[in-house]
C-alpha cells in the first residue's frame, strides 16, 4: 500500500487575485408530512469508530451540502455529512427566507423539489387560500425554521444518510493527488476520527477542504483586462449598465460584504427587544446619522431592505443606496483566511454591528422621532432561533474561496453571445442559473462620492440572461477524488450570480450525482461520462438548457433539456409541439451525433416517422453499431415487409425506442405522420439510452 501524505494544518492568507414569477406548472405538488412545529431534527445515529469508511464525504450542512449528500443517498451511495456548526440548512434555514430565484424556469431537481415542499408546508398547515399561502409566494418565501425543519427532513428521510454535526475538518489525507480521507474533531467531547470515502464534496461556504487538500483558489476580485469583463475590479456603479468616475478595473484582494440577514417581525405577541451589543458605540453609525440628515429619511425602509415572509416576519438586507445599512462593509476581509478561532471573532463583530445598527435606529437622539418610533415597533420574532438569542445561527458568508477548475465561468457566460438569443453553450451542463450578477458592496462610501452607491456594489439585471453551468467548474485542476459545489471555479463576476442558495442546491446534486457515478464506475470525478450525469440530471428534474415554453411537466421535459446541450435550440423557446422540418432535423443529427451522423438529402416540409426511422438507426449504426432487424414478424400493426422502412422500424422497435416515446400508442407507427420537435427529441435521447 503507498504511504499517505499527510497536509498539516494549515493558516490561510487571501490571495490578490484577481421578481419572482408563479406559474402554476413551475411547481409540482409533493407530498410532505407535516413538519412539528416547523423543526424535524436529523436522526440520531449511533457514534463511529474512530475510522469509518463511506462510499462519499459531503463537507457542509449548506443547502449545497444537503443536495448533494440527498441525491447521492437515493440513488444507493453510502454518505457522511459533516456540519461543523449545531444546524444544517446554510443562509436557507439561517435567515435568507427571500430566496434569490431569478426566472423559476431555471430551477430544477431537488431546489425545485424544497420550494415545492414548502409551498405545501403552508398549504397543508394554513389552508389553499391561506395568508400564509399568499407570502410564501409558491414556497419561495419562507420561515427561517420552516426551512429547517424541511431541509432536515430531507435528510433524515435518507437512511443511507450518516450525520456529523459539531464535527469540524482538521486535516486532509492524500495519496498522491488524490484525497482519500479527513481528520475531524468531535466539538463536544474533542475526540478525533478519520472519516475515508472514495469520493469526497466540499459544500462548505469556505471552501476549506479544498483548501487543506491542495487545491489552487482565488480570493477577491480580478481585474477586468484578464477576461475581458466589464464590470470587474474596482467600480462604481451608477444603475442600469453604467459605471461612474473611479471605475478603474484594477483587480484586489477584497471580498464583497457579509452580514446576517436578520429575521424581524413588528407583531407584539411574538417581538423580543432588540438587545444593545456589549461593545455598543453610537459613533460606529455615523455615516449612518449623516445619510439620515442629508436625504431627510422619514421611513425605515430607506435605510433598511423589509423582505415580507409569512406570519409578519421579514427578511432584513443591505438597503443598496444607504450610506450605511446592514453590510459589515471592510469587516470580512481576513474571513477567508482565518482559522476558526479568527473566523468566530469576525462573526461576532458582524453580530454585534447589525445589532447596533438596529438598537441605533431605535434609540439614538440623533435620529428623527418618527424614525424612531417606526424602528421601535421591530424586534426578534420569539419562535426563531431558540437556541441563538432568535438571532440567526448563520453569517452570510457571500463569496470566500473559489476554486481554480478545469473552466473559469465569467460574466461572459451569463450574457448573450454577441449576435445571438442565447448565452454560450456548454455540452457538458449540469444545471442553470438566472439570477442576476451583483456584488454587494467592497469599500464604505466616500463622503463627497457622486455615484449613489458604494465602490464595488453593482446589480446587473439588465445583462444577466438564463445560463448554462458546466461541470468542469466543480471540478479542482490537478486534485483528484474532490468536487466543489459551493466555492467553485469563477470569477468573481461569474461567481456574482452563481452564489445563490437554489443554485448551490442545483450544483450540490450535481455533485452527488456525479460522484455516485465515480464511485459506481470506480472512475475520478472527471472521468465520469457526462452523458450518463446528464441524463441520470435529467431524469431527476434538473434542468440543463432553459426554456420559456417547455413546463416541467411536460412528457419530453428530460430530452428536451438534455438535447439543449447538443445546441438544438439557438433562442429560449424550444418550439416543443411544433412539426419539425427535415432540414432542422438534418442539423440536429449533425449536432447530435458528430461525425456518426447519416448523410441525409433533407426535402421540403416535415419529417415523418418512417424518415425517421431510416435517419436515425442510420446514425445509430455507425455510432453504437446497431444492426438492422429483417425478421419478417412485423413489429408495428401498420408498418408490414413491404413498407421501404420496415427494416428500420423493426429495429427500432427491437431497442424499445417507440415504446419509450409513445408507450402503449407505439402499438401503431404512424409511418407518415410528421414528428414534432419534442418527439423528434425524445426518439434520440430514448435511442442513445439504450446503444
């Protein structure tokens, strides 16, 4: 057996571097046992060995975590989850109940499945016609213990599924390049265990598992001439696509702000007092006090952001255009690099400053009256975070470490393709996005700055299209055995709208899927054949290419999403119930198939299924060496020996592509009626499924 090398521990230091919609079809309605008191606590297992060995690690009880290790356990895979913190859920269940969704179309697979869940959670526990049902907006809005409640519940529904809360990550194992195990420490009771798999995710919002294993990371922002973006390094943003004066694109170390989306609500029965930090200092508000006199605030909600939830609670955020409002701005800097120890000091001043603020708009004689009256109506709901003071247990840590991987996703992948209707194509999709690329800000406002808000915040909803996410950017160059779903390959624009809770989910199940395959395959995580993830994707309801005009309960949702990789379909709409003609499906088999593709004289007008049928099992030969069937038992009521596609047709039949595209209605070919799209679709997916 080769010797492990052993990574010490190591201390990191930053690196310079560089409207919700609600369509009924975009949710599918999935049974949910009612969630006691909104909190299902993850099963309780019995303590390890010292060494234990699973078929995956997942690293990070984030909502990329849990996605993860859920779809790796339900497709049979043996899987540790290990939270260093007392909860699992991430931003989801810490406070961030205004979810970041962008174009609901775009959300597939098990983010799809946890908005679906609480939609139903309200449903069931409020009734149809519910207020509640109303502010959860189709389950995109939620309580902060709502949301625990059911991402613990999907992971305790897995029994395959073993927990490690309070269990933090000492030191990495390798062979070689390859991690084969970690070190954790039990913070309870201090005893240490070595966890092996071989297989392991880095779902934590740190990226540290990549980082003790080796892996080459980023930190900061690059500047804008190393890809070409516009929007990169330092910035003002003015709105819109503008940048203002000192807009220079130089690249640095920071890392745009955190804070704690803190959970309000103004009902009496149910507001704990906003209690007054320990190291409380009017002073530290003073920007603040200046911005309240200069702009002649009279409301609350011009200094801070109210995000409703259900039952009168709101998700508080950064108000943009405040001088000064909840982001800790300057105050993340060392975050990345820290140890734990650092890291806890850091988390706590942001604790503390969110808390002054807050006991400063309510208390300070500077503020107007008015202001402060409306400020004194909020506190901390009692029924959140019981064993935190009801304030959240979770930082919003918005973007620490990103990896260096086998693609750098930048802005240009979230923007149209010059010339086109569609952002670039990636063959290898894995999921999408939508939501808009911004940053919050980086440095405090300059007193006498002309641009309304401070350097390096910027929104940009106008150039943000739906995008494709490959594979290659969860996957670390040169470190094997590991993928990354949360601290991953982009840039720091790219990673401006990567860095959302559902995506991180979408990417989480990617993640396990793909490392479920690498275990079943006994291949590395990028050697798994990406066809197989796709479809395996697919199947799962994750979306692969976005389209305005194809539901996800449509019955050739999965080829359509999967044939959007091969570049089928150069707009958003996907045309699914249209005729397609033969010359559409002349370029489709070239993209489909490559050079295996037939050599086709595509007429006028549509294809039909007996063209079909010749086309495809011509492709199918050269590409998975098909034989033609010539038996003479006629395998489709209307399509005899005489008929010139009879051998095709037979064959096809003999790999059960009609039966897998039209079931019991492939009794009968239909050898001239025209194809449309979607079906055209779904005989090649059905067709290469089964080579």
């Amino acid at each position: 057996m080769r010797s492990l090398k052993l990574l010490p521990i190591l201390v990191f230091f930053w690196a310079p571097a560089a409207g919700i919609a609600g369509a009924e079809d975009l949710l599918p309605t999935i049974p949910l046992e009612m969630v006691e008191g909104g909190q299902t606590l993850p099963r309780p297992i019995p303590p390890p060995p010292p060494e234990s060995t699973f078929d995956i690690l997942v690293y990070g009880g984030t909502p990329g975590g849990i996605a993860a290790a859920v779809a790796a356990a339900r497709l049979g895979s043996q899987v540790a989850l290990v939270e260093p913190g007392r909860h699992l859920g991430g931003m989801m269940a810490g406070g961030l109940g205004q979810s970041d969704v962008g174009n609901p179309r775009a959300i597939g697979g098990l983010a799809r499945e946890f908005f679906a869940r609480v939609y139903n959670y309200y449903r069931d526990t409020y009734g149809p016609n519910s207020p509640q049902v109303r502010e959860c907006h189709r389950g995109y809005r939620f309580e902060p213990h709502v949301a625990e409640g059911i991402l613990n519940r999907m992971v305790a529904e897995q029994p395959r599924i073993a927990l490690f809360l309070r269990h933090r990550l000492r030191y990495v194992l390798r062979e070689g390049l390859k991690v084969v195990a970690i070190r954790v420490r039990n913070l309870e009771d201090l005893s240490e265990r070595t966890l092996r798999a071989p297989v392991f995710i880095d779902a934590s919002y740190e990226g540290d598992l990549a980082a003790l294993a080796g892996v080459v990371y980023r930190v900061g922002r690059e500047p804008s001439w190393e890809f070409k973006e516009e929007f990169a390094g330092v910035v003002y943003w003015e709105g819109g696509t503008k940048k203002g004066p000192g807009s220079t694109g130089e690249g640095d170390h920071r890392v745009q702000a955190y804070n704690f989306r803190v959970c309000l609500t103004n009902r009496p029965d149910n507001r704990v007092p906003i209690p007054r930090p320990p190291d409380y200092n009017p002073d530290d508000y003073q920007l603040l006090r200046e911005y309240i006199a200069a702009k002649g605030v009279k409301r609350l909600d011009q200094c801070i952001y109210f995000g409703r939830l259900p039952n009168d609670k709101y998700d508080i955020n950064n108000q943009g255009y405040a001088w000064q409002s909840t982001d800790y701005i300057e105050g993340n800097f060392a975050y990345p690099g820290s140890n734990p120890e650092g890291r806890e000091v850091i988390i706590q001043r942001h604790r503390n400053y969110v808390l002054g603020l807050l006991y400063f708009l309510q208390h300070d004689p500077s503020v107007p009256e008015q202001l402060r009256r409306e400020a004194q109506q909020w506190g901390l709901p009692r029924d959140e975070f019981p064993n935190t003071g009801h304030f959240p247990f979770q930082l919003y840590v918005r973007e620490c470490r990103r990896i260096v991987g086998e693609y750098m996703f930048s802005e240009h992948d979230a923007r149209l393709v010059p010339g086109r209707q569609r952002t670039p194509l990636h063959r290898d999709s894995i999921a999408c996005g939508s939501y808009s690329m911004d940053s919050h800000a980086t440095t405090k406002w300059q007193r006498g700055q002309t641009t309304p808000y401070p350097e390096g915040f910027f929104y940009l909803g106008r150039i943000t299209k739906p995008y494709q996410i490959p594979y290659r950017i969860l996957l670390p160059r040169k470190i094997e055995g590991l993928l990354v779903a949360v601290g991953v390959s982009a840039t720091h624009l790219g990673y401006g709208t990567l860095r959302m809770e559902p995506v991180y989910m979408e990417m989480g199940q990617a993640c396990g899927t793909a490392a479920h395959l690498a275990v079943q395959l006994n291949v590395l995580p990028r050697q798994v054949p990406i066809d197989r993830l796709q479809r395996l994707l697919a199947g799962a309801g994750q979306v692969l290419t976005v389209f305005n005009d194809v539901p996800f309960d449509h019955p050739y949702f999965a080829a359509l999403t999967y044939c959007g990789t091969r570049g089928f379909f150069p707009s958003y709409d996907a045309r699914p119930d249209e005729p397609l003609t033969q010359s559409t499906a002349a370029e489709w088999l070239k993209l489909f198939f490559g050079a295996n593709a037939p050599r086709v004289v595509p007429g006028e007008g549509p294809l039909t299924r007996a063209q079909m049928a010749v086309w495809l099992v011509g492709a199918m030969e050269k590409a998975a060496g098909w034989e033609r069937n010539i038996t003479s038992e006629p395998r489709a009521a209307d399509v005899g020996p005489k008929h010139p596609a009879f051998a095709a047709v037979q064959t096809l039949y003999q790999h059960g592509v009609p039966q897998a595209v039209w079931g019991e209605g492939a009794q009968n070919f239909q050898p001239q009626a025209p194809l449309t799209r979607a079906e055209f679709c779904a005989l090649l997916y059905a067709a290469q499924s089964g080579d």
